[in-house]
C-alpha cells in the first residue's frame, strides 16, 4: 500500500425530506446567494421546499449555471456575489451547479480573472464558504473539493481543487424527476469514477479493492431496476450513495488512480458539448482494450468479481470482460462509439494535437501519450 | 434506507515514516502533553521517533494509561494537564491510550468529576484539542469521537462520545513488536465492530452491505498471514486499514446498528478484566445463535459472501456459518468459550442482575433483554 494522507471534512444529510434542515445548518445571519441551474427546480418542487425552509431569511438568486458550466457564466454570478457581499452560497442542482458554484467561491475574494484560478488552483485564497442541496447524483462534487470548468472562447475544460462544501443535502426524492439520459449519464459517470481509482494495478489495497467493487456490483444490480422505476426510493439512494461515494476519496487510499478515460472525454466535451457521462461510456471500452496488458490483472480480478466471469484463458476473460463493460453502457441507453454522436476523424485529430502541444502523459504509468490516445479513440470511432 | 447525517473531519496520515510529520502538524506554540501506556513505545523505538520528530519543543509526558484506562489514572493525567496549561493533548499508544486520551481532554476544563462525563457526555462542554500516534489498530478510536472508559471502584465500563482526533498517524511498521495475543484481539475488535454494523437486517443499503463484508474477508484473508509473519508491512498495513475504517461511521450509513455483543463484552471485562476483543470472540457466536431467527437473512447472506457457504438447508447453513465464525475467532489463537477463561455462572448471574437492575434492552430491536443475555452467556459457557 502507498503513503496516504485522507480528509474529508462533508457533512452529509441524506435522506427523504432534508432539505427542511437548511435553515439550521446555514448560518442565520449570513449574506446569502442560491445559486441554480436552467429552472428545472421549479418544476420539480425543489425550489419551492428550499424557500420554505428558508422562510423568514433574505437571499438573492444567481440562475442560469449550465451543463459543464461555464466561465462566462460564472463571472457575472462572481459580479453579483460581490456586488451584494455575499458571505454564504447554497448550489440547488446537480454537479455543474456545485462545479459552478465552487468557483464562484472561490472568485468573488480573488481580485484577478477567475479563469486563472481554473489553470492554476495555486492562486485561490479565501473562498467563501458554500453547501448544496443535490438534485443530480453523478459528480462526486458533493463530498469532494474539485470541479470542473468550461471555457467558451478557447474550447477547453480543465478540472480544479480548492475547499469542500460546508455541508451536502441529498434527498433521493428530488431524482424523481430526471430524465432517464440524465441517469443514465449519472450512473456512467459514477462507474468510471471508480474505475479511474480502481482499474490500475492489483494487489495494492485488497480493503479499496473489495470497496470499489461493492460500488461496481451495486450499480450493475440496481442500474436495471432504476431503468424500470425511477420513482423506487430505495434504488435512487442506492444510487446517490454510490454516487457519492465513488469520489470522496474513501476508495482512494494508498492506491494508484487513472483518470485518462476523464482527461479524454473532457477533450470530447470541449469540442462537441457532449454530456460527460456519454463521452466516458465510449471512452473507457476502448482505453481498458488498448491498455489491457498494462491492466490485465486488474481486469481479469474485476472481470471475475464485478460480472462473474471467471471461464476461459485470461485473454478470453479479458475480451469478455470488456464486452461486459460496454454492454453495460449499452444496457443503460447510452452510445459506445464515437460515430453514434457524430464525431469524426478530424476530433481525433485536433485531441492528439492538443495532447502532443501540451505534452499530455494520462494514466496511471503517465505513459498514454497523444499516440496512444490516437490509438483509443480509433478503438470506439 | 435510513436517513441519516454523517461527518467525520479526521485527518488520517498513513504510512511508513509518517511519525515524523508530527511536528508539522502540532501547532508550534501549543502547551503539550504527551500520553503514553505501560512502556512498550520505549522498546519499540516509537517513543524515540516521536522525540525526534518534536526536536526543540517542550512539553511534558503522563506514563500508564493502562488497558480498558482507568478513571483513577485519568484523574491524575487531568490533574497534571491542569497544572501545566496544557492546550494540545498528543496519545502515543494503542486505542486505551487514546481513548483514556479523549476523556483527559474533556476533562481538563471541565469542573466537576470526569466520571460524570463518562455517564453522561452531554456535560461536556470545551475539549481541548487532541491527536494520537496508533500503535495497535483495533478501537477505530484514532477515526471516531467515541471512548471506553472504566471504573475500578464501582466495576463498571462505558461508552461516552464527544469530539475526533484533530488528526491520526498510522505507521504499520509500529505494529511490528505487538504480541500475537494483542493482534489476534484487534482483528477479533475489528471484525467485530464491522458485526455490529452489519449483521441485523437484510436488504437496508446494498452498498454498506458491500463494504461490511469487504473488511470481514479481507480480515479473514490477511489473518493467516499475519499469524505466519507480522512483520509483512502490506498485510500489518491491510489490518490497520481496516480497523480504522471499521468503526469511522463509513459503513453505518442508513442502516441499523446491534452492538449487543459490546455491552455484553464489557461487562466481562469490567468484572474480570478480560481483554476487550477476547471477550467478544467468546460472546458474538453464541449472540448469532440465540438471535439466528431475527437475523437469519442477514446470516445467509455472510455466510455466503464472507465464508462461501452456499449449500444446504438454510437452517444448515445458518448453523455453519456460525461456526465458520467461531473457527475463525479460534483460528486467531483466541478462547471462544468462558469456561477457557475462568469464568463461570455466577458471572452470567452478575451480568443478568446489573441488566435487569439498568432496564436494559440492546440489540437493533431493542429487544435483547437481561434473560436473552442469560440464554446468550450459557450457550458460551
């Protein structure tokens, strides 16, 4: 097992009616801005919950934090925080609100362009303290300190870290109301989280090993009866634990991690505004097929733990496993080749070119290059 | 599942080399103290990492916390911190050092007796911040608020609950000199921890089920080689990993809790001394046995997943699973039955008397009264 340090300081509230506690766990005299996605909540009657628990209190609204927010967007609500010297800020969405909302913590103390702050997480400083209430279970962002930011003008999407939210409500009712891409990309998203942690080199943690299969297993187990009812209770706070779970460091601990299926399908999203979940679903088949002898432990011990494979040599194991890995995807509605989504060879092309300029080594052995990322993404063209 | 709120801010910094980080993490101007138990740090070598890594500061030692701590000795380590101002405690020890440690720091500013806290840890008010080097994984008290304190005079032993450790350093390697009687009561701790949190009724959270019995075979896994060799860092590493995530609320999340056979073992303790995780071996098979109707889903699914017990009557298996459980206490080199420790009926009177006198009912229904107790302690004889 590898040195570790570990802190994860959330404090979580989960479960059927939680939002009532926001007035208790939000300071009372705080300067407070809400800030919110495209308007979903109003639909779904999460807003309406969160102003009656904060009934009695001021606050203002900052609306319109878009899928893989922008920074665009995210200066005006820096603008706004500042301009009403807001102290407190409650994200009432999914991950992109919170990703969103972490750096406008972060920006409304920081004199420069927050876009600095995304390319260098070095020059944050004070950040004003922020929680959420979770609609969308996928990102991790509520019990982590990272987000990720997108930036219109050049095309790009880099990933940051600076402070965990204050607190994290999660209501699996407030689910209910998704459509079914969004789970779909949600539970994706989840899964190669936990790859990204788990997918490296065997035998370093047999307790992280053990962990980050149980959060496989029971997205395997559940993703098909949450396809049937997206109203079942109990499978959406399976869900949103799980969710939660795959990326707070509990399964992190003294194990090397990946990340290369992410930094791949970030260049996705950047260039096409593909969902997130939909770009790791095509992207990690291909990535765990063209780093399988790097990885074939791993893969033969998840292929046997995760989906029961456990017949055949282990090139037969390996190749079925990968199968199995697709096929879930597949089973969760989802595309698994680039061509589904209308992406090309020339997006190849413009990745491998971004990758060699920055001179780009992904993964865990820091030795998938522009080359070998050429060689993935022609695996799922 | 369960609502439920969780939070736990510990900074755990894991490692070989990992005592040298103390002076980094100790403010410099604090007024220390450092808490130690019988002696065995100055032969370890542990005592001596620790003065080297605080070369150039002061502060002053309280030596013999012994185990299960006692509150007469802690009276005298409050007194001493008082004397000396003491604002940072530092326990150096096992999880009777630290917990002795916990109740110290509540009461030094506290006014009235220490005891009262123990009886009733609404009381306590300001604690004086507190750390630990782990010697010896087993309480998870270096990852939670809880400690186990005991009463010479009055034979008694309770649980109080308070704040966390500011931060915990776990360096295998100082496991390496523990005696194979100590380690196989921490695994025996451990394992049982994870039991109380686990195993009561089926189908409350399938991802905490996962991570239940994650640990429970990764102790049953490592624990034969651990007899084999305690000196291989990766398995000591494995063990300690496990003790601290087995009772840190990570896999207590929205679902119920037992932990009968701790207030069962404590009483044994309390009245004979016997050793904390020596106890529990001996109480736990008898407690499934004589609960085996209320828990008997749950006792199919470990034995499945724990012992791959899968064939046969499910009255079969449930009975061999049980005894799977005891083999494996017996494995440890560990006692399973009372009579292998002196202790005879007029104990299981005593304890019946004392459960019956506090109207107590333990167990996730509450219903295991002082002759349930009774039952329990004679099919343990």
């Amino acid at each position: 097992m590898n040195n570790f340090t570990f802190q994860n300081p959330v404090k979580l509230i989960f479960g059927k009616g939680s939002i009532a506690r926001l007035a208790r766990e939000i300071p009372a005299d705080s300067r407070l801005m809400i800030t919110f996605g495209g308007g979903s909540v109003k639909q779904n009657g999460i807003y309406d919950q969160v102003v009656a628990a904060l009934a009695g209190r001021e606050f203002i609204e900052f609306w319109g934090i878009e899928p893989n927010p922008k920074i665009e967007t995210l200066r005006k609500a820096i603008a706004l925080g500042r301009e009403h010297k807001v102290d407190f800020l409650l994200a009432v969405g999914g991950g992109s609100v919170l990703d969103g909302t972490k750096l406008i913590a972060a920006g409304i103390p920081y004199e420069g362009d927050p876009w600095e702050l995304v390319l260098d997480d070095r020059k944050i400083g004070r950040v004003v303290p922020f929680a959420d209430v979770m609609t969308l279970p996928a990102t991790g962002s509520e019990m982590n300190a990272g987000a990720v930011i997108s930036n219109l003008a050049t095309q790009e999407k880099f990933a940051f870290h600076h402070s965990f939210p204050r607190f994290s409500i999660l209501d699996p009712e407030a689910t209910f109301s998704l459509p079914p891409f969004q789970i779909a990309c949600g539970i994706a998203d989840t899964f190669v989280h936990v790859m990204e942690q788990y997918m490296t080199v065997a035998g370093c943690s047999p307790l992280m090993d053990r962990w980050a299969e149980g959060i496989l297993r029971t997205l395997v187990e559940i993703a098909p009866k949450i396809r049937e009812n997206p109203h079942d209770y109990d499978r959406m706070a399976d869900y949103m634990l799980c969710a939660t779970m795959g990326l707070n460091g509990f399964i992190a601990m003294g194990v090397p991690q990946d990340w290369a299926t992410h930094m791949i399908g970030h260049e996705l999203t950047a260039l096409h505004g593909t969902t997130h979940g939909q770009t790791l679903a095509v992207v990690l088949p291909a990535l765990l097929t063209v780093m399988q002898e790097q990885k074939g432990e791993k893969l033969l011990q998840y292929g046997d733990r995760v989906f029961g494979i456990r017949e055949g040599s282990s090139e037969e194991r390996i190749e079925r496993t990968i199968r199995a890995t697709e096929e879930f995807f597949r089973s969760l509605g989802l595309a698994t080749r680039l061509h589904e989504l209308g992406i090309g060879a020339e997006t190849i092309d413009e990745i491998v070119r971004r990758f060699d300029e920055r001179g780009t080594r992904l993964g865990e052995q820091g030795n998938i290059t522009g080359e070998v990322t050429r060689r993935i993404l022609e695996r799922c063209k």
